[in-house]
C-alpha cells in the first residue's frame, strides 16, 4: 500500500484526494485507504459541486495550506468526480519532502 497520497513526477507531484463538497466547513479530513490499497487524501469543502466550484474551494484550501500558489495546481483527473488527482507543478523534491513534513504534523 503507498503510505501517502503523494507521488512524484518530473514536473512536481500527483495528490490523490476525495472531496466531499456542501459540507459544514473545508478542512482536510485525513487519509483514508482505498480497496485498490491507495491512500487518498480526504477533504471537504463548503461549496457546491457545480460549474467547478467544489475544485476551486479544494485547490483554494490546499495552496492555503502547503503555502503553495493556486495557479500551481491543476485538477489531473477526474473533473466531475469526488476521487480527483491533482497536479501540483514545481521541484518535485522540494515539494514531496514539504508535502511529507506536512502530512507529519497532520497525525
């Protein structure tokens, strides 16, 4: 089982999430594990899953929170889907080594 919902790419790193949209607050939620034993970064956002509104809020709540810009971050696939990837676009090392000290103070 990959132990984090990050993977490294040449041009920066892959998150997989699953967002909860129209919930009460937007945090992040925590991990969960998945039956293809892949662990997704859980999050909820206040905003309705219409016209991109939900992918907004998630990319707006994690640039907030790793300190990275939003334009950095790119929704990979699945647009329409509560189980999404996301692109982050930068040093690859820089940000798995951020992304896993924040995952850290996370536990």
């Amino acid at each position: 089982m990959r132990q984090t919902p990050f993977a490294a790419t040449p041009d920066g790193v892959r998150v997989t999430v699953r967002v909860t949209p129209s919930a009460a607050t937007n945090r992040v939620q925590g991990l969960m594990s998945t039956d293809s034993d892949t662990t997704i970064l859980k999050i909820a956002v206040t905003a309705a899953p219409e016209n991109g509104k939900a992918n907004a809020a998630v990319i707006k709540l994690l640039a907030k929170l790793w300190r990275i810009p939003e334009s950095a971050i790119a929704v990979h696939r699945g647009e329409t889907d509560r189980r999404k990837v996301l692109h982050l676009r930068g040093d690859t090392a820089t940000l798995m080594s951020d992304l896993i000290s924040w995952l850290e103070t996370q536990k």
